[in-house]
C-alpha cells in the first residue's frame, strides 16, 4: 500500500512538472500573426520601450534549418526596444516579453512576408508556404546608450580575439614559420623584403599585385592573372584607411620588390557586414603580395 501510494505521488509529480514545462514554453501568437514560444531564463524585469537591448539572433528556413544568419558566436546585435508600429511581424515584437536570460523561437510565415510585402516573391529560398525560424536570446537590457556603447567595444575586441586565435591555428597547422604580427593582429610572411630604403610606408602609394582568398583556398580576387578580372596592377596609397586596415598596416613590412603573404583577421578587414556578394561576413583572408613599386604619395592620391 505505501508503494502505491508513493508510486502514484511520483506520477502525480511528474504530471505537474511537466504541465509547468509546457506552460513555460507554450506556444502564443502575437497581434500581427507572429508564432512564438519563450524559453524563461532567470527572471527580473522586461525590456520596455526606452532601454537598449543585447542579443543573438539566427535565423533558418527549410526542413533542414539552413542558417541564412546568426550572430550566435559572433558579435551580438543591439538595438533601443521598439513597441510601436514598425516592430510589427519581426523579433522587435518579441522584444518587450523577454527578461535577460529569456529565449525565445519564433515562426514567421514566407507567405505572410510576401503579403506584406517584405519579400518581393518566392525564390528557391524562400518557398510557398514554408516557414522562417528564428532563434532569439536576449543577453542584457541597458538604461543608457553609453553603456551600449561601452559592451559593444569590448565585443568588438572579443571577436577580434576569436578571429587572430583561428589565423594563429591555421598557422601553426600549415608550419608557417617566421611571421610577424601587426600592432592590431594581422600577420606578415616576408618571403623577400624587397629594398628597404622604398619601403611601402605611410605617405607612400605602392604598385602591387595581389591574390585574395580564403582559407580554405578559394581565390576570390586577383590581378596576378586575369582569371576575376583585370590583371593590372593597382596603385595603393598606404597608410590613409584608402584600403582594409590589414593592408595598411602589413604594407610597409615590404619594400619594392617584395612579396609575401598577409593573414588579416575579419576585423581589420570586412568585418561583420562582409563585402557581398564575394566575400561573407566575418570572413578572415589571406593575400599574396608583389610590390612593384614605390614611390611618393602626390595631393591628387590622397584626395582620392
């Protein structure tokens, strides 16, 4: 008798923790026709219209949930919380439900954004009748936009970090050996010095050929051959922010006839947003170099 009465207290138990759970993750819809589901976190106050918000966002579509976006492992996305008219049908709406800590999964109906205009038409992506997911996890809640400011900055370093971590294990995994590391983490391979009394320096404009690519070898620019273009060679003028900052500060490494190779990190590259539609964001590269030439940097280069 006790271990049935013990027997029917333990299911008794389960079937209120698990109707909790379900009640914790329920599905809800919002006004605008927005599928949701909250994962609680830990609690504490909601996000309101005035604060500024911290998050990671992915978004996927298709039976296998292919990744279109996610900042999950990257820098996360800020934004001052929204609950007027323009959050209407996105993740702003979502928003002012969460506390820090809270996730949340969101469907959002490729019809419904072709009716509303937010896509122009089906695609092979996005197809009659499938759905969006998006994955949303609120990180912080800030009263003031200087502390934005502040928590942004430090990300910033953070994946900066991350991407000089996997150059130095890419590295040391092809047994490169003698590179040299800029002031802000880009890597140099001088494989010719090149004469270094025409160093490639600030106040100078450098001829060079290049190879861009990936690292996992995919050429996507050059002008050591014709194969993306022109085979030309370009004139750079160093040290002015006229090209990625990874070039700026590798340049002067070499001197006319020079070459070698420049590792650069996404970050003094093209960062989050990439250059679309060659180059993704968050994308480390690789150049092959030749310095042609050098010579002194004219008015006309530096108004360019």
């Amino acid at each position: 008798m006790t271990k049935t009465v013990c027997s029917f207290s333990a299911i008794l138990f389960l079937l209120v923790f698990f109707t909790s759970l379900q009640h914790l993750s329920a599905q809800s819809t919002t006004p605008s026709g927005l599928v949701y589901t909250i994962f609680p976190g830990s609690g504490g106050e909601k996000a309101k219209a005035g604060d500024f918000v911290k998050f990671n966002l992915k978004y996927t579509i298709g039976d296998k949930d292919t990744v279109l976006q996610s900042t999950f492992g990257k820098i996360p996305e800020y934004s001052a919380v929204d609950t007027g008219k323009d959050s209407e049908f996105s993740f702003m709406e979502i928003i002012p439900k969460l506390s820090a800590g809270d996730s949340a999964e969101i469907m959002i109906s490729v019809d419904s954004l072709k009716n509303r205009n937010i896509i122009a038409d089906y695609d092979l992506i996005f197809t009659k009748g499938s759905n969006l997911k998006c994955r949303l996890r609120l990180m912080q809640i800030f009263k003031l936009e200087s502390d934005v400011d502040s928590d942004y900055r430090k990300e910033l370093e953070r994946e900066k970090s991350r991407e000089i971590k996997d150059i130095e294990i890419y590295i040391k995994g092809k047994g490169i050996k003698a590179v040299q590391k800029t002031k802000n983490g880009a890597y140099v391979l001088v494989e010719n010095p090149g004469d270094i009394t025409l160093k490639a320096d600030s106040g100078k404009v450098a001829t060079i050929k290049y190879k861009g690519y990936f690292f996992d070898g995919t050429v996507f620019d050059t002008n050591m051959d014709s194969s993306t273009g022109s085979a030309e060679p370009i004139e750079v003028p160093v040290g002015n922010g006229k090209v990625m900052q990874g070039w700026d500060e590798a340049l002067p490494y070499f001197g006319k006839g020079g070459k070698g190779k420049i590792f650069i990190p996404a970050m003094l590259a093209y960062g989050p947003q990439g250059s679309a539609p060659v180059i993704p964001p968050y994308s480390n590269l690789i150049f092959d170099i030749q310095i042609l030439d050098v010579k002194d940097e004219s008015p006309s280069d530096s108004d360019q």
